[in-house]
C-alpha cells in the first residue's frame, strides 16, 4: 500500500510517499512503515525577517510550491506520472488545526488530486500526524524490561502518553490505542516552541527561537544539580509545575525573562546564561507535568513529538527521568527529520487510519484551523 501524504498547515509545504508494510501484527507494531520519498519546502527564510510566520505571506508560498513538491516526491519516489493511479493507494492530507489559509491549499489539492486520479482520501488532525512520527522511525534503546523485537523493531505498546511540544502545541495525549485519543493536558497560553521564539525574539537572537536558545545554553556550564545555582541571580520560574492539573503555562516564565533582562544591565554579555535557565525551565516541568502523567495512568510507552522534541536537552533528560522513575515504561522519540512538520508523518497516519477504514468522500473533505484531537 502506497500513501501520497501532503502537509501544509503551517510554513513549511510537504508531501511524502510512504509504503505501508505488513507486519505480523500491523496495528500494534513500529516499523510497518518505509519512507519513499519526504520533501519538505521550508519558508523559514522568508519569515525571519517578520520574526513569525504571517500568514498571507506562507499561503501565496504554498500555491507557488504545492504541484511542484508533489511532483518532486513523486519521483523521488520513483512514480512516474502516467503511473500514478497505479502506485498510489490513498491521499493523506492535513485538515487541522493550523492556520487556515494554509491549510485550505493542501485541502483543496488534496481534493482535485483525488478526483482526477479516482483516489480515495484520508483527512488527518496535525497532531495526530506529529503523535505517529513515532511510529516511521525513532532513537529507541534496548532494555532488560523492553527488549527489541527482530530487526531492531519494537512494539508499541498502549496505553501511551504522548507529550507533543511545538511552536503552536503543548499537549499531553493519552492514546489507549490506534484512534483512541484523550488530552489530559494542554496549555492555557503561549505553547512551549512559542515561547521559545518570544524569548529569542527578547534578546534579539533571531527566528525560530528553540534551536537558537539551545545552541547559546550549550555554551553556559553550571552545576547539574537539579536546584538553581545560588550564585547565580537569574533564577526563573516553573509556573504551574505542580499545579494539580496536567496543564501547562509560559507565559508567566516569559515575562519573568523580560523582567530580569529590564533590570540586568550586563544582559547581553550574559546571553548563554539566560538562554540556559530558560531552557531549563521549560524542560523542567515539561519532564514533571509526562511523568506525573504517566504514573497516574499506568502508562506503558511514553512518546515525545513535535518541533521541540528535537530539543537535544529535552531528550536527553526525559530519557533520564523516565529511566529513573517509570522503569518499566519505555520511551520512544522520533528521528530528527520527523520532528518538524513534514508529511510523512501524515502519511503515518493515514496508513493506520486506512487499516480502521477511515476514508471520506473528496466532496467532503473540510479544513478547519481549530480542529480536536479526538
């Protein structure tokens, strides 16, 4: 089975073809799926100037993009187009959430593709797609209580919790199994990678945020130990860290950043250090709020995804906490080229939503900006 899958919710413009294999037990195992070919055309360049994405600006981008990254997958793929309607099963396409504008080109592409083609559709929630990233590749470690299954391939097993962390998304997702989702966890303002960006944006570092601040708190060395650094006076806060809700909030830590940076005069020589203890907050209760999660829902796989969960930071001392406390648990993350929005991971998801039968008539094939996880 051949899935075309097309991605356009946000800057970047994707298309994927994946093959879905046939394992053994292909609702329940990683690996059922080989990547073809995954194009992604970033408008990363174009918005930096703007700080942010503006949304008029990437929906003229996706126009001009959309056929010829289609296209270009497709041949990558080794499809040629005469063949299409033979080597290609189905469309995955995102319908939300996202901003809308964007989302309407893949949508309405999605769309005339399926009827001249005589494909059918499969409509994807974006979160859904960044939740099964984890299932097309992934760091995966090889433990006494979970062992690898031939040809380093392992079982997923549910009940999973899924922390998916992005520039527009924070979220913990409780999946009981393959289209069973509940949000136990969301945040109430600025989403983790949006906060990255406005912290950049504070200190004059640049867009997008996270990978700038991460590559500046390498350069900091401090103690390890998990209590802040006395000698330091840049101490910040983990707002709702032990709230009794699995909720999240940054915007309070935000405007801490601003505050000490208003009242530092020496700020700027001390740039590293203040992108260190930002990081560091975030990450701080983004391992809390998962684990707590976790140990209050019996969770057997804990699964990161989304933009920032190629934080090497956050990775690294997730792997650590869940090691420490949930050993039992195993931990599964996405290779790096899936982390950010792409569509092969929309493709993912639609292979599995093609296993439940999940199709929908072209004609009625919406888009919606604000569309749940459900």
């Amino acid at each position: 089975m051949r899935i075309l899958g097309i991605e356009t919710s946000c800057d970047e413009t994707a298309a994927a073809v994946i093959e879905g294999k046939n394992p053994p037990n292909p609702l329940y195992t990683k690996g059922a799926i080989k990547v073809l070919s995954n194009i992604v055309s970033s408008q990363i360049e174009i918005h930096k100037k703007y700080g942010g994405v503006v949304p008029e600006v990437a929906a003229r981008e996706h126009v001009l993009n959309i056929l010829p990254v289609i296209n270009e997958a497709l041949e990558n793929a080794g499809i040629k187009k005469d063949a299409v309607k033979k080597k290609i099963n189905v469309i995955a396409v995102t319908t939300g959430p996202g901003l809308i504008t964007s989302l309407q080109v893949g949508v309405e592409t999605a769309k005339v593709l399926s009827y001249v083609w005589k494909i059918p559709v499969i409509a994807v929630n974006h979160i859904e797609g960044h939740i099964y990233a984890n299932f097309i590749g992934g760091n995966i470690e090889e433990t006494p209580q979970v062992p690898l299954l031939k040809g380093g391939i392992r079982e997923i097993k549910f009940p999973a919790l899924i922390l998916t962390v992005s520039g527009g998304h924070t979220m913990l997702v409780l999946m009981e199994g393959h289209g069973k989702y509940k949000v136990i966890g969301e945040t109430v303002d600025d989403a983790a990678g949006e906060a990255f960006d406005k912290a950049a944006a504070m200190m004059k570092l640049g867009y997008p945020g996270g990978p700038i601040i991460s590559k500046y708190a390498k350069k900091f060395k401090i103690n390890k130990s998990p209590i802040p650094n006395p000698q330091s006076p840049i101490i910040l806060p983990r707002p709702m860290m032990y709230s009794k809700n699995f909720n999240f909030s940054f915007s309070g830590l935000k405007t801490a950043l601003l505050y000490k940076i208003q009242k530092d005069q020496n700020w700027k020589k001390k740039i590293p250090e203040y992108c260190f203890k930002f990081q560091q907050a975030v990450i701080d209760v983004l391992i809390y709020k998962t684990t707590k999660a976790a140990e209050n829902y019996n969770i057997k796989t804990i699964m990161l995804s989304g933009g920032v969960a190629a934080n090497k930071e956050l990775r690294k001392q997730m792997a650590e906490a869940i090691k420490n406390k949930l050993p039992n648990s195993q931990f599964q993350i996405p290779d790096f080229q899936y982390t950010t929005d792409n569509a092969a991971m929309i493709a993912a998801a639609g292979y599995f939503k093609v296993l439940r039968k999940k199709f929908i008539p072209w004609q009625k094939l919406r888009s919606d900006s604000n569309l749940e996880l459900k």
